[in-house]
C-alpha cells in the first residue's frame, strides 16, 4: 500500500463525497468537501494500481473519474466542477 495525498476543490454547487475503488473492491470513502472551499484527503491505495476516483455530490450526482497510473503515491490534485463529469486531475507534485 502507497499513501497519496489528495487535494480537492470543490467547485461545484454541493457537498461531494469522494471515493477510492481499487479494482475488484468496494469504493471507500476518503472524506467529503464543502462547496466552494478545498480539502486534503489522505489515504491508502494498492501499490501499481492506477487511482480510481469515484464523486457523488449530495443530491445522488455520480461520477467516476476513469482511472489514471500515479503509480508510487505522492500528492495529487482534484478540481471538481459543477458538471461532475469535467472534474478532473490537475497535476502530480
């Protein structure tokens, strides 16, 4: 297991939840971010595994981000749009 830690902003008009989901598990909540503010989520993820995000937003809006090789861990950043589908990575420190 590899830490990471992840910043999100939420743009977006309501509270979001974000998940992890390591292939073949459940999805694990990492932690939930007000609107219009940023949060830093740490957590564990497998090792080689390319992260797999998943948001929902507080009215049952889902969107799982497709799944992107930050392979080692490290700090990655989330910007979460009002159209959760544009959400996306910004960048890998």
């Amino acid at each position: 297991m590899e830490w990471y830690n992840l910043r999100v902003e939420n743009r977006n008009l309501y509270e979001v939840s974000v998940y992890v989901v390591p292939r073949g598990q459940r999805r694990v909540l990492v932690g939930a971010v007000s609107p219009g503010r940023y949060d830093f989520l740490e957590f564990q993820y497998p090792v080689g595994l390319p992260l797999a995000v998943e948001l929902e937003n507080e009215i049952g809006d889902r969107y799982r981000i497709p799944s992107v090789p930050f392979i080692g861990g490290g700090r990655v950043e989330l910007v979460v749009l009002d159209n959760l589908r544009r959400s996306g990575y910004i960048r890998r420190q």
